[in-house]
C-alpha cells in the first residue's frame, strides 16, 4: 500500500490551514489535518479533482474548498 501526502501531515508538525471537506462524510478541517491517501492510483482515476488528501474520520477523499470572498 502506498500512501501520497499533498500537504504537510500534522504527523510531522504541519500547519497548512487550507480548508477542506471530505467529499463522503463532509467533515471539515484544515490541510493538515487530512490523512495521507492510501492506494491514490486506485481511488483517482486521470481526469478527476486531484483530492487534498484522506479524510481522518471516515477515510473517503477530501477536497480543497474553494473560498468566495
């Protein structure tokens, strides 16, 4: 299994503050609060959103969101 990190883990002392949602449970965070994502050429196929990372609560995908101003 391989795991792809995006952002800075909270792992190894991260603070990307980039916020994100998870596109299955829609759990919100910050960047370094996501998961590596495991098996990345399995779960993304070409073409599709690049996801910011794994959600920490139910292991989906999770997305950058985007901010209006």
């Amino acid at each position: 299994m391989t795991q792809v990190f995006f952002y800075e883990h909270r792992d190894y002392g991260g603070d990307d503050q980039t916020p994100v949602e998870c596109g299955d449970c829609h759990w919100t965070g910050s960047a370094c609060g996501l998961d590596g994502i495991s098996d990345y050429e399995q779960r993304v196929a070409p073409g599709e959103p690049t996801p910011a990372g794994q959600c920490p609560k139910c292991a989906a995908l999770a997305y950058i969101v985007e901010v209006t101003s």
